[in-house]
C-alpha cells in the first residue's frame, strides 16, 4: 500500500497546488470522482496508466512532475493475474492426436508482427475444438505473459453471450477498475483494444454464435492475440486464419481411444478392436471419449462388447452417450439452429446413396430450386453439419449422416420420404441413360430428362457426370432392384455397357451386370438375360484395375 500511498500524496498535493477540487479534477479529465478520491487516499491498488496520464493531463503538469507521478503508478501498479471468471480452463491430462492442428495453431499464435490475426477453429460438435483450444494456449504460456483469458460465449444457446457483457469481463480480468469502463458499446470496445494494445495477453473465445458476437472483442495492432472457437467457419470475418477440424485420422482416433482407457490394464487392447471401435465411433474425439468413459465404467465389458453395441446403425447414436455426454445432443444444437428450409435439405440429404451429392440431386430430393439449394448447402458446410467435397459438392460425416436419417424419419411423414426415394431413384437412372447415351453409337433419344435436366453436349462432360456421380446411380440401381422395378434395371445396364469399356477396372461394373441379369431372368426375357451374362463376364475378366 506504500507505493499506493505515495501516488496518492502526490496526485492530492498536485491538485491542491493547481487549486481544483476533487470534482473540477474529474471533470477535466474525465475520470470519476471516486476513482481520484480512492487513488489519492491510497485506495486504488492498481490504477491504469490511461488513468494516471488522463490525471496528469488535466493537472498540466511540467514534464518532470509528470515524469515524477507516472513513475509511482508504475512503481505501484503490478499487472493484476486474470479473474476468475475468465481463468483458463485446465488442459486435458490425456489430450492425443491433431498433432499438425496443434503445430498450426501455435505457430499462428507465436507469429507476432504487431499485429497478429485472429485465428479460428471451426468445425462441428464433437471435434474437440474447446480441447485444442485449451491445450494450445496452455503451450502458448511463454508468448502471453500478461494472462490469457477464457470466455465462453455460449454461441449455441438459445441467447447467446451478449458481447457488451463479455467486454466487461475481460476489462475487469485485465485489472480495470469497474467505475473506469464506459457504458457506451463503443467506447467500451475501443477500451478493450487500448488495454490489450499495451500487453501480452490471449483471449480464448470459445463458442462463438456468429462473426458480429465476436468482432468487438478482437485486438488491434500489439502484441495481443485471439483464439476463437465456432461451429461455423466465421468467413464474414477479415484477415482471419482458419483451422477447419474433420474426425482424426485412424491413427489418431486409435491413440485416443488407448488413452481414454490407459488406466484400466485389463482391457484387451488389440489393434483390430481398438480400430473396429473407434471406426464405429467415426473417429469423432467426442464420441470416442464417450466410448472409452462407458467402457471404463463397465467392470464387465470388453472392446469386443462395444463393437457389438456399436455395430447396429440404428441404435448407435442412442449408444454413443455417458452421463450428461451425448454425441445426438452435439449434432442437435447445430440442427436446431437452422431454418425449416435448411433443415430439410439437411434431413432429404440422408436419402443419397453415395458419400456426396450436388445441388442438382438435393434439388430432386427436395422439389426446391437448385440455386437456392445451393446456398443452403453453402450454410450446412458453414456450421459444420456438412463437408465440403470436390467439384462443388457436400457429404455428411458418418455420425452426422445417422443423425440426419434419425430426423428424416422423425420429421418428414413415411410417405413424404418414399416419394422423394422414388424420385431419387428415377431421376438418377433416367440421367444415367441420358448421360451414357452419348457412347452408343447411333443411339435414338430414349427417355425425356427429368428435371433439373441435365445437358451433356458432349462426350467429355457425359463421361465426367458418370463418374462423379457413380455411387449414386449405382446406389439408385440398387434401390430400383430392391423394389422389384426390374425394367429399368435391364434397360440402364444397357445404355452404359458401351460406356463400361471406355471405364475399364471400375470395381463396380460386375454388379452392375449382376444385377441386369438377375433382372431379366424375373422378367423372362431370355435374350437380355444371356446378353447380359456376356456384359457380366467380359466385366470380371476385365479385372480390377485402379478399382476406382
């Protein structure tokens, strides 16, 4: 209090010598009459240096008193450690894997330059975005010596963190006083960028609900730096880095689930269980920490039992659960956040067959206009319930994908579903014919395309659509012979045959044949039943090529 004291003597002796009272001080210079009637009793412990020089300003001091009173603030004014209410949480014991996830993000934040960009980690629930986070500023001690501070904005609850309130906090955790933070939103963002402009400090803003939550709690120019966490990759935000989370890789998922249950020496922890566990957890970090906690608090239970429980699709994510850890309930927040529109392109998604589609099939899916599915996919990837693929394309991650058949049952009537199956399966295999067509020679027109019509006006582009949506149409056949519809089974066979032979070695072409001939042989027609067989074995002769 000593070095307190003196500041206050001088800061009183100053103003009795200038002839103002303790309210014209305040007035000039726009500090409150508590805070210079506590500062000059010895009261204010940690007075900030915009406080002093603001006091001395108004004093009009010459430069060696000046000099003299901004010398016992310093003296008196040890950076206060964060409050608790912004403490860091405690890394994790057993953090594993995201080994070049976490080498980016801390390199990102060891990049000073006077300016360093915010950096955002994205992704959907259940990736471990808070855990990477946390462990990545828990090694990131040396850089921000004058704190890092955590604020969860709780961006996925109904009402998310009001951001004023959160400028409050991390003022009052950077040793603010409370009668010294402006009321104005402005002022008080500005504040914030003047306090941090003068130290070393990173704030983890966890759970960010949108780019306008989190734009009045960056840093400007200095040595401070933002670690942001969000479902959504915050594209609206400027000269921002990105670090986009998907599940771990297999040998990571297979570490993390061995550390999860590293305190149990019992379990059998042979690489094909572990790998058969953490592939039926999706190499979801959240899932596999569900996982490896039921397992543990199971005495009875092997790995081998897990994969038993885990294997049917239908009961899985029910499975996946441990306490207040639900891997649905991760999943649910994001699906509850969108509009009926975008949910149900989410929940029709579920009926593709193959690992990605385009706006073109969605639009089939949905009876909506591709353009408009379009940017409703855009919006699935942007909060992580969907994966950006190649050619303008999304897929689900597998979870996510169960998830999404889950809503599809519960939300759309069973004849909705069907008819959008159906329309799935002709629009696929009409398009299919089309497509294949253009490798027949002297072909007539067959079908009419169905919309959203598809034009290939030349070889090349009916080649490429083929390809790229190979699992589909061959999903699609699958369906149509499943449900009896063996026509259009022997007549798609048929168009693509002399497509096949310009796509040697596809691992699929002997089912396809398979199923032409099983299809013709229901319908009695003996010639395409043999013509077909020919197809057939001229496909498996042709063995597997690049298996593509």
């Amino acid at each position: 209090m000593a070095e307190s004291a003196e500041l206050g003597e001088l800061v009183r002796g100053f103003r009795h010598t200038a002839g103002l009272t303790l309210e014209d001080l305040a007035e000039r210079s726009g500090v409150s009459v508590r805070t210079v009637s506590d500062l000059e009793r010895g009261r204010s412990r940690n007075p900030h240096a915009r406080t002093v020089t603001a006091i001395a300003g108004a004093l009009r001091l010459s430069e060696d008193a000046r000099g003299l009173l901004l010398a016992a603030a310093r003296t008196g004014r040890p950076r206060p450690a964060p409050a608790p209410f912004c403490e860091l949480p405690p890394d994790i014991p057993d953090f594993t894997g995201r080994s070049a996830e976490l080498a980016a993000v801390i390199a990102a934040l060891a990049d000073g330059g006077g300016r360093p960009a915010p950096l955002v980690i994205c992704g959907a629930g259940g990736l471990g975005k808070t855990a990477l986070a946390v462990h990545s500023a828990h090694n990131t001690c040396d850089r921000f010596p004058d704190g890092r501070l955590f604020a969860d904005l709780r961006g996925n609850d109904s009402e998310p963190l009001d951001p004023y309130v959160v400028q409050f906090r991390l003022l009052r955790a950077l040793g603010v006083d409370a009668d010294e933070i402006h009321t104005h939103r402005t002022d008080r963002g500005e504040l914030l960028r003047r306090i941090l402009a003068d130290r070393k400090a990173l704030l983890l803003l966890d759970n960010a609900a949108d780019e306008a939550q989190v734009r009045g709690l960056l840093p400007g120019p200095g040595g401070s730096a933002a670690l942001i966490t969000s479902r959504r990759a915050l594209t609206g935000l400027d000269h921002v880095r990105r670090v986009t989370l998907g599940p771990l890789s297999d040998a990571e998922a297979d570490d993390m689930l061995r550390a999860v249950i590293d305190s149990d020496a019992g379990i059998d922890r042979s690489p094909a269980l572990i790998r058969s566990v953490t592939q039926l957890c999706g190499n979801y970090p959240l899932a596999l920490r569900i996982t490896g906690n039921r397992l543990l608090s199971r005495p009875g239970w092997t790995l081998a039992t897990l994969v038993d429980r885990l294997t049917d699709q239908e009961s899985r994510l029910d499975r996946l659960s441990a306490g207040d850890l639900q891997i649905r309930a991760a999943f649910s927040v994001s699906y509850g956040q969108l509009d009926p529109t975008t949910r149900l392109v989410f929940r029709r998604l579920a009926l593709v067959p193959g690992p990605d589609t385009g706006a073109a099939l969605a639009s089939v899916l949905t009876g909506l206009p591709a353009p408009e599915v379009d940017q409703r996919l855009d919006d699935l990837i942007e909060l992580g319930l969907l994966v950006s693929a190649a050619d303008q394309r999304a897929g689900f991650h597998d979870l996510i994908r169960l998830f999404a058949r889950e809503q599809l049952v519960a939300d759309d009537g069973a004849e909705a579903v069907e008819q959008a199956r159906q329309r799935l399966v002709s629009w696929l295999l009409a398009t299919a014919r089309g497509a294949a067509g253009r490798f027949r020679p002297g072909e007539q027109p067959g079908d009419v395309l169905p919309e959203p019509r598809m034009e290939f006006p030349d070889q090349a582009g009916a080649q490429r659509w083929l390809e790229v949506e190979s699992e589909n149409w061959l999903g699609a056949l699958r369906l149509a012979a499943a449900a009896g519809d063996d026509s259009a089974v022997v007549s798609t066979a048929e168009a693509l045959h002399d497509f096949s032979g310009r796509w040697l070695g596809w691992r699929h072409w002997p089912e396809v044949f398979a199923l032409s001939v099983a299809a013709a042989h229901r319908l009695g027609d003996r010639h395409r039943a043999e013509t077909h067989s020919r197809y057939l074995a001229r496909a498996e002769a042709a063995g597997p090529g690049d298996r593509t």
